[in-house]
C-alpha cells in the first residue's frame, strides 16, 4: 500500500470509528425518527390515502424517507467533524501532518458518504417492519444512493469550514437543509401541486434525488433518472472541487 | 551541512497587526536552537508558519530546503510539533490518537502501533495508553503532546513552550528526553518562557521582539554582553570608592554599605587586577563576589521597550 493510501485510509477509519462508537449518536435517532414516520405517514394516515402512482402510500414515501435521512447524516457528518475539530482545534494534529489537500478531502467524503448510507440501509430496515421494499433498479439505486451521499458529504465539508459557531450548523440543517427535503415530493407527488408551484419545484434539487432513488425502488418517476443523475454527479464533482480549493487555500483551516 | 529550517525575510499581517516584520534566520541541522521572545513576539506565528497553520504574508520559509508552501507535503514529513495549546482529538484514546498521526504520515497501521507505545513509552505514560486526553493530569498532557510529536520520528523537532505550567521534576525529565533526541541528531526548535532553560540546552538561541529578530547567538555570548557585578567587601568599611585606574574595563564604580561595586562587562577579566591593585593601596580585603550577568538579564534589557530592534539588531 502505498504511504498515499495509508495516510487516506487511515483518516476515512478515524471518521468512520468516531460516529461507528456512538450509536446513540447517530444510528438509534433516524431508527426512532423514521418508526415514527412510518407509523404516522405510512400506517395511520397512508392507509387513508390510499394508492399513488400505482404503490401504497407508505411505498411511495420510503424512497423519499431514505433520501432524507442519507443526506442528512452525510452533510451532518463532514460538517460536524470539521467544525468540531476546528472550534477544539484538534484539526491542527491533521492539517500539519503531509497527507495531501485532495487527500483530506477524500477522506472526509468517503467517511460522510459511508454513514450516509449506512443511515440509508437503516431507513430501509425500518421500512421493512411496515411493508415489502421493492427494487425495481437496483443500479440506479446504488448509483443515486452513491452521487447523494458523496455530494452532501462534499456541501458538510463546506459548512464545516465555514461554520463559527454550532448555531450555523443549526441554520444549515434545520433551515435549509430540512425545509428543501420536504418540499422535495417526499410526501407528496409533484402531480398534485397546482402548475406553477410544479414549475418551482423543479428549482429544488431535493425533487431529482427523491425521484431518482423513487425510480431504483419503486420503478416510479416524474422526472428522467438519467438526466437527473448526470445533473447530480456533475453537482457532485463541483462541490467536491470547491472543497480541494477551500482546503488548499486554508479557509477556515488558517491563519 | 544543510540547513533544518532556512527563514529570509519572513513577514505576516494580520489586518494591521505585523506579527512577523522581516524575520531572518537560519537554524543549523542537528542544534537546539531556542527562540526567545516576550508575549506577542511573534514566536507561535513563526512555528506555525512552518507546520502550515497560518500562511505567510511575504518571504520565504524551508524546513530541510523545503518550501513550505510549494513544497508543503515534503517539509511536514520532517517536522514534529509540540504546540502550546492542547490540541488533540477527543474522541479517542491516547494510543489511537497516535495511530492516526503516524498514519497520517503514511506509516502502516502495524507500525503504527508499535511506534505509538514506543513513544508512549518513552514519555513515560504508558499504562494510561487507553484513556482519552481529557482524563490526563496536566503533566502527562504535555508528556503527551510530546509523544505526538516523537511517533513519526522526526528530524526537526519544534517545542512550543514544552514546560510551561509543569513541575520541576517533569521539567528535568522533558530536559534529559530532548537533550538524548538532540544528540542522536535530531535538530530541536525550543521556544520557552524559561530563560534558565534556553541558557541549559541551547547551542543557539535567537531573541524575537516586536516581530523583528534582535539578535542570534550563543547563550554565552549574550551573556558576555550584559554587566557583571563586582562586590568588595573591606576590613573597614570605605565611605567613597578608591582611585582605581580602570583602562576602559569598568563601566561604573560606587560604594553601597560600605562596599565597592563595580560594574564591568567582563567581571571575570577585570577582578584579579582589581584585587592587586586594592592590595598595593593598602585596603584589606574580606571578601569578593563576582557575580555574573543572566541570560535573563540579557533578555529583559535586549527587549525592554522593543529597544534592541529599534537599535538595529538584527540576525
């Protein structure tokens, strides 16, 4: 193996052992959060509402549940162990070491994604004690899963680096992040909205995501998965050539 | 013989405070060099210049002749650093915390391990090889710190005030543990509080003041810069001083409680013929007590006021 390699694994297995040796921390939450979901969306409420686009209601809302959680851990993940590793200034001990600039941003990326989609292997399970999860694109699945995870790992990294305090890690998650994931048709499908709020909620990246892991499970879209993944890997590599130059040029790293 | 660390004409801004103003100098491989300075000096910002914590504002720097900007990856693979502050990840236990840093520096996980409880080991805390830093006694956290610093092996090892806030005890042992380093070859940047300490260990040491270098040089040297005091003490008190012929060698001569002091740059020259020339004058003399300027001493009146950089010192 070459020193390379060694300096990024090792990052990605301290990143991945600091969230793998709190479950409390970051499995058992989207375990309990997405059991009420399921309970309360897909049983109490679904059973009323009946069929969409040919599933149950609560079929219709897993991928969208599954999106929601993966994106929201990776993004969580990278923001919360570069910030916290700056306002402890425990960061250092890394930025001082040789391991290359694209190096550090790798392996933030990766360890984000992995609990991504761990998160999203856990909403699945739950999803399982409600209903049977289909499969229809089992490629497409893991390709959206993948593009997803990496890029809000990338756009965590971002927030780590630009957060100076835990507040802004509140705002990015709770008033962004969150109110773009559920005007994302989650929930509902984008035929029930009147036209022009269809029309706007095609500016929201959230909707491609939700349709595109909607497509790999349940075979169901509104918008072309093909388009939508390539918008997504391209939105991907930007993000994560925005992270390499942050780094490389020390912001929120520095002096 | 290669230079470890080679600085020229190093500046840093912070918006309009000049942390470093031209800085100068060059720090021979295998030394132990000390970098001396009051608070605000300059010496973190020269430290971290270094190991790629705060990016310089002009000049040049290379640790081993390289560059550490262009060159970045080269020059940290050299350098341990001890920093002042307690920066160590929370998360995990001292031994793994040391894994990573070795890994970082592209060492295997299996002698990763083993490097980690060497330097462990050898920084005498061992048996707390899985607690986390938190649990530590102030003490064993600067052992630890010191401990990072040793697991890749470095060449250039820089201590950020390695002794600040220890016991005697400890202070003693971190001196013999980097002396041992030092003569094994490995070049050491000291930066202290402690002047007593660089006076001990330095074979160099360079006064930094108001960003600007005021001097380098042997602590010996420096020394031999400052005023020594002379004492006599006489049979029978004296109430003025005697008529002594000086040649150029004493700076000040006075009485105090009946006693002559003298004040001479080289006390050492100056009292044999002091002695004589007392003794064929006919006073009795009961005792004398030369006693020599301070490294200390030096350093107070070299950066009182910032005067030794406005008077044009310079490396």
């Amino acid at each position: 193996m070459s020193r390379r390699s060694v300096q990024l694994k090792t990052l990605v297995h301290r990143e991945i052992l600091r969230f793998v040796r709190r479950p409390y921390n970051t499995f058992l939450p989207p375990i309990i959060t997405n059991t009420l979901y399921f309970a309360v969306f897909g049983v109490i409420l679904g059973n009323r509402i009946g069929a969409i686009a040919g599933v149950s209601y609560i079929q219709f809302v897993l991928p969208g549940l599954v999106v929601l959680g993966a994106i929201s851990d990776a993004f969580e993940n990278a923001s919360f162990s570069i910030f916290h590793g700056r306002w402890n200034n425990y960061i250092d001990a890394v930025i001082v070491t040789p391991m290359s600039n694209f190096n550090m941003v790798a392996s933030y990326a990766i360890a984000s994604a992995t609990r991504g989609i761990l998160t999203a292997a856990l909403i699945v399970g739950v999803g399982l004690v409600f209903t049977s999860v289909p499969l229809s694109h089992p490629l497409y699945l893991v390709a959206f899963i993948l593009v997803i995870t990496t890029l809000f790992g990338g756009l965590g990294i971002i927030g780590g680096l630009w957060a100076d305090d835990f507040d802004y890690l509140t705002v990015m998650n709770q008033f962004i992040l969150r109110p773009l994931v559920f005007f994302g048709a989650v929930f509902y499908s984008l035929e029930v909205l009147p036209p022009l709020w269809r029309d706007i909620s095609l500016l929201n990246p959230m909707v491609y995501m939700v349709n595109g892991v909607r497509y790999g499970m349940i075979g169901v879209t509104e918008i072309d998965p093909n388009v939508s993944l390539v918008v997504l890997t391209a939105a991907t590599v930007v993000v994560l050539f925005v992270d390499f130059l942050l780094f490389r040029r020390g912001f929120g790293l520095t002096e | 013989m290669e230079a470890a660390i080679e600085i020229d004409d190093l500046r840093k801004r912070y918006g309009d405070v000049t942390a470093l103003d031209g800085v100068s100098l060059s720090v021979p491989e295998g030394s132990f060099f000390g970098l001396l300075g009051p608070n605000g000096a300059g010496k973190t910002t020269f430290i971290n210049i270094l190991v790629g914590l705060v990016r310089k504002s002009g000049g040049e720097a290379r640790v081993f002749g390289h560059d550490v900007e262009t060159e970045y990856r080269e020059a940290r693979d050299r350098i341990g650093l001890a920093p002042q502050e307690f920066n160590v990840d929370r998360f995990f236990p001292i031994r793994e915390v040391l894994e990573h840093k070795a890994g970082y520096h592209g060492i295997p996980a299996d002698e990763a391990r083993e490097r980690a409880d060497a330097a462990l080991k050898q920084v005498g805390i061992y048996e707390k090889r899985d607690t986390r830093f938190d649990w530590l006694s102030g003490g064993m956290k600067r052992r630890f710190l010191i401990a990072r610093a040793l697991v890749t092996d470095p060449d250039l090892l820089i201590l950020d005030e390695p002794t600040a806030g220890v016991d005697v005890q400890l202070r003693h042992d971190l001196w013999e543990l980097i002396t041992e380093l030092n003569e094994g070859g490995t070049t050491i940047l000291l930066t202290t509080h402690y002047i007593e300490e660089a006076e001990r260990l330095c074979d160099e040491v360079a006064i930094l003041d108001q960003g600007q270098v005021a001097t380098v040089s042997t602590p010996d040297e420096l020394m031999d810069r400052g005023t020594d005091r002379i004492t006599v003490t006489f049979r029978d008190p004296i109430r003025s001083p005697p008529d002594i012929a000086t040649n150029g060698q004493v700076d000040a001569v006075g009485v105090e409680d009946g006693r002559l002091v003298i004040s001479a740059s080289r006390g050492g020259l100056v009292a044999p013929d002091l002695v004589r020339e007392l003794d064929a004058a006919g006073y009795e003399i009961v005792d004398l007590d030369v006693s020599r300027t301070s490294l200390e001493e030096v350093f107070v009146e070299m950066t009182r006021n910032g005067s030794s950089v406005a008077d044009g010192g310079e490396a």
